[in-house]
C-alpha cells in the first residue's frame, strides 16, 4: 500500500492545575480559538474546542504525523505560555499534568460536538470531577482516584 490514509477523531480533555476557576471572559473564547489554532498548525484539524471554567475539551482529527502525547504537550505548552501574557492576573496559569483523550467513533462526531458547545450548561449540574469519571467509566480505563487529580 502506497498511501497512507488516518481518520482517528480524538476527544482530549485537561484541566487547569488544582482544577482552579480560571478560564473567564474575555479569555476563554480566545483561548479556546488560540488552541484550536495550535492543533491546526500540528495538522491536526479542530472540529471543536469548548470547556469550563477549570478545564478545556478539544476534538480533532489526530495527524499521522504527530504522537498524541506531543500534540498535548504543545498545545498545554503554547497556550499556558499565551494566556499568561494576556493579564498579570493570569500569572500562575498552569495546566495540569495530566490529560484524558479518547476514541470517538466516526458516527458519533456530532454528539461529540453538541455535547463540547454545551459545557456551560451542562456544568450547572456536574462538576468536573464527576464529568471526568463518567469518561473513565465510559471508555472502561482502569484508574486510582488519588493519581487522577494530582
């Protein structure tokens, strides 16, 4: 086979550090824009970026060309080092090290999107934590709770 042909839609997932409330207006629409602009430039083609207050949600299209882990690190990289220049108040902006990325099937792009441009609604209700264990739960991944929130 000559060509080599990828089709792998990633849903990623990270917090702030300490899952700290720090993603406001007027920054979290430019970053969420800025980060979406990071994974465009890897060639790894955002469909959406959305979040909350404490973390953010990214589905695109994982590059051949590039290790999910290195896609991670530059997009946790880029935009940290970018948001701190935004406001001094935004100083001790920090991700944390950790992050969630999972499978999405073809079919269920567009849940996956509806259910990113929802955050904030959906957050009235469930806190982070809680969202991020319903993933674990989901995709069946083996966990201990104490190294999931350091």
């Amino acid at each position: 086979m000559g060509q080599s042909l990828v089709q792998n839609y990633v849903h990623i997932v990270f917090s702030t550090k300490n899952r700290e409330a720090l993603i406001h207006p007027p920054y979290e629409q430019e970053l969420h824009a800025y980060l979406g602009g990071v994974s465009n430039e890897l060639e790894c083609p955002v469909l959406i970026v959305g979040g909350y207050t404490d973390h953010v949600h990214i589905l695109c299209l994982l590059s051949k060309k590039i290790a999910l882990m290195t896609l991670i690190k530059k997009l946790k990289a880029n935009s940290s080092k970018w948001i701190k220049a935004k406001d001094i108040s935004l100083a001790n902006f920090f991700w944390q090290d950790g992050y969630g990325a999972f499978s999405v099937n073809p079919s269920q792009v567009e849940v996956v999107i509806n259910y990113i441009k929802n955050q904030h609604e959906h957050h009235r209700k469930k806190d982070f934590k809680t969202e991020y264990r319903a993933f674990l739960k989901k995709y069946k991944i083996a966990y201990k709770e104490e190294y999931v929130w350091d």
